[in-house]
C-alpha cells in the first residue's frame, strides 16, 4: 500500500509548470478492492497505463486503417525526411534503434528502411505480438509503463512518435528515454500537437476556416454539418463515452489546460545532457476529409504539430 502512494507522488516529482496545474485534479486516488479483499489504492499511473493497454487491445489489427491522420502518403513522406535527419545527426558510430511506444512499427518500418536495427517497445502485449509478426523485431513489454528493462546507454536513435501525450509523466520518461542513449545517440520525438494547435494564430485559425469552409460546400460532411452528425449512430455512441469519461485509446495530455509542452520537453531533455538538433513545426495533413489543395496552400505558412531531434553529448 506504502508503495502505492509511494509511487503516485514519486510520479509528481518530475512533472513541470505545464502538467502541474492539472495534477490533482487529474490524479485522483481511487480505491480498487483487490481479490483478497485488501483495499489498495491504485494510483492513476497505473490506471492511465492500464487504460492504453485496454484501449487499444481491440483495435491493435485496426489502427493502421483508423489512423489515416498517420497512414497517409503526406505524413508518411514528412515523417521519411525527418526520420532521416534524425539519423544523419548520429555521431555515436552504430545503427541500434528503439522504437519507443511501436504500436504497429510505424517508426520501425522508417528506421529499418535506413539500415539501421531496431528493438520495438511498448506497453501493450497486443501491439509488441504485431510488430514481432510484421519485422520480427526483438521486443521489450514496458511492465506498468517501466522502462527498467531497456538498458542504458544502448541506443544511437530512440524514436518516439505520437507516444508523449500518453505517458503519465512525460516529463521523466523524456530524461529516462535520455539515459537510454549512448552519448552521442539520437532522441527523435514528433507528432505532438504543438503550441500553436492549443491557441491558434492567425495563419492556422484561417487554414482551419478555409478547410471547414470546403467541407461545407461538399453535401455529405457529417464532421461538419450538425444535421447529418445527427443521423449517424457514432454521433451518439461519441456523445455517450464523452458522457462516461470514456478516453478510447488512454490518451492523458490531449487537453488545453494538460497537453505536452515541448519547451519543457526540449529543457528536460538539455538538463539531461542533449543539445537541441532541430526543433520542427509542421502542419498535419489529417487525411479522412482533408481538402489536399487547401492544406498545401497552408502548409508552410500554418502549424499544429512539431518535433525535435535531440543530440546526446
Ligand atoms: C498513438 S500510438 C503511436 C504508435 C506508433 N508510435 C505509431 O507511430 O503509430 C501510442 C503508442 O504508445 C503506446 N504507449 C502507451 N502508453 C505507453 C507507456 N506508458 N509507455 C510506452 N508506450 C506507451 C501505446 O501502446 C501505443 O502503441
């Protein structure tokens, strides 16, 4: 029980300004009655763990085709040149990679294609049985979101795409993930929403006008006209799991007032002994509606995403 509550605050200690605010509120303790009758108290590391395991376990073999915001040929040749310029700033001479919160091997795929050797990690079972299937990668399950099992100082490339926003503290796992590395290894971090994306300029409130506009004119859009969304049986399955507080793939820091703030991550990961490469904003192209020729008007002018590559020294 000690090391319940142990655990719940020795998880505050590193979360900075941004997610601070948010910690108590989100962070509530709540009592689980064990199988032997114990009260122990869970703390919401584990549950939020636990709630990405459980999210995506039905839908491990569906996420590629339910993320076109991911698998579309836009994102996928931006994220290629990234991933690339992640591995031209390498200066630790090897070619071992982790793909950090694998998923299906989205990353892993980019990172075998430029040579390099990749070991796939994640939380979820579901996921790590796919990418042994698909690359035969070697494998390391996360238990309970730990990275005690990763060694230190194995890596030259971690990446880590679309998986910050569902670490309860992300903020250590920014400096643990550092630690892993051997020095002059490289920390790819990308697809994170981005300053800009929680309040937004003038650049990305006009995209974000030109796009609805777009859609408005096209008769079916139920992402946009209230009517047809009504017609639709997700709409209120939608509106149910709001209701219920159902987060479906366990995401944590996807709220305005708690959502990942990439100045801290770039601090923490200095104060851990990295110097910034290159830090990118872009603007995703989310597929699934997206006007193609409205999103290339706005994409080097708008942004709501970002990335760093980050030099261990
Ligand atoms: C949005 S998916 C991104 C998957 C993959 N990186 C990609 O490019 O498609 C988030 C991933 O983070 C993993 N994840 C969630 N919580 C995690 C944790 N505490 N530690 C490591 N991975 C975690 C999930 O299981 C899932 O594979």
């Amino acid at each position: 029980m000690l090391g319940c509550f142990r655990r719940a605050f020795g998880a505050a200690s590193g979360q900075r300004a941004s997610t601070e605010t948010n910690f108590f509120s989100r962070r509530v303790l709540h009592a689980k009655r064990r199988a032997s009758g114990t009260l122990c108290v869970m703390t919401s590391v584990d549950s939020d763990v636990q709630a990405n395991i459980d999210g995506y376990a039905k839908r491990t073999r569906r996420y590629d085709a339910t993320h076109p915001d991911i698998f579309n040929s836009h994102e996928q040749a931006r994220l290629a040149a990234a991933v690339g310029r992640a591995v031209d700033a390498i200066t630790s001479g090897g070619s071992n990679a982790l793909d950090f919160g694998c998923g299906t091997g989205n990353l892993t795929r980019h990172m075998r294609d430029l040579g390099l050797t990749v070991t796939c990690a994640d939380v979820s079972p579901h996921f790590l049985q796919i990418v042994a299937e698909r690359y035969e990668a070697p494998t390391i399950e996360l238990a309970g979101g730990s990275t005690d099992a990763v060694a230190d100082g194995a890596f030259d490339l971690i990446g880590v795409y679309s998986v910050l926003h569902h670490l309860p503290d992300y903020v250590a796992s920014v400096g643990r993930l550092v630690s892993k590395l051997k020095p002059g290894g490289v920390l790819f971090i990308d697809h994170e929403c981005n300053h800009t994306y929680w309040s937004p300029d003038r650049e990305l409130a006009q995209f974000r006008q030109e796009m609805r506009a777009g859609q408005m004119q096209r008769f079916w859009c139920p992402d946009h006209k209230r009517w047809q969304r009504r017609l639709s049986p997700s709409h209120y399955r939608a509106r149910y799991r709001r209701f219920r507080n159902i987060n479906e793939e366990g995401d944590v820091h996807v709220y305005a007032h708690d959502h990942v703030d990439w100045e801290t991550v770039i601090q923490v990961a200095v104060e851990a002994s990295c110097e910034l490469i290159e830090r990118t904003d872009y603007l995703l192209f989310r597929a699934g509606g997206y006007d193609e020729a409205v999103w290339r008007k706005w994409n080097s002018r708008a942004s709501d995403m970002g990335g760093v590559i980050l030099r261990r020294t």
